[in-house]
C-alpha cells in the first residue's frame, strides 16, 4: 500500500499558486505514513518538508508539465526526517507536479 502526495504548482514570475491531491487507500483506514508541507519562498526556491511515521522510503519528484523529472530524492527508510530547498529560479513560467510518494518500489 502507498500514499501519495500530489502538489500542482504554477511558476508566474516567481509566483506560485497550487493545488493540492492525496491519495488514500480505499482499502482500510491506516494512520498516515507520513506529514508533508511544500511552499515558495521569495527568493524562488520551494521548501518542502516530509516527516515521516513508519521506516519506509518516501520519493520526492519535482515533474514539469511533460512528465518529466527535474529533481528526485529518495529518503532512506531510517531518516525519520526530511527538508530540501529546491531552487526553481531557472524553470520557465508553467505548470509543475511536486509528487511525494511512500511505499515500496516508486
């Protein structure tokens, strides 16, 4: 079973607007597997901040509007905690997907 953490961003001049999705099991009710918080600071870079509640990997991917990846990061299962500054001063105004996904395989 996996949870997901799904953030669509949009970069307007170093301007961020999101939208945010979750993906929950239908199955039964579990206590989350992990916490997690994504925003934009002024200087144009996305804090992002997971603390995880069981030892499993989570994966971090930064997407555009392609599918495809710009940043990954793969937490170990024993860091319990994680935070990253990425810096999106560069991208290109648009659509982006910051997807953080725990479970076994990506």
């Amino acid at each position: 079973m996996t949870q997901e953490f799904k953030i669509t961003a949009n970069f307007f001049q170093t301007k961020l607007t999101t939208s945010f999705a979750f993906a929950s099991p239908t199955e039964e009710k579990t206590a989350a597997k992990f916490e997690a918080s994504a925003f934009m600071t002024k200087d144009a870079s996305i804090r992002v901040a997971i603390k995880k509640n069981v030892h499993e990997r989570v994966y971090l991917t930064l997407r555009n509007a392609q599918g495809e990846v710009l940043f990954a990061e793969t937490i170990s299962k024993n860091d319990m905690s994680y935070a990253a500054k990425l810096n999106v001063s560069e991208l290109a105004d648009g659509s982006y997907q910051i997807e953080i996904k725990a479970g076994k395989e990506q």
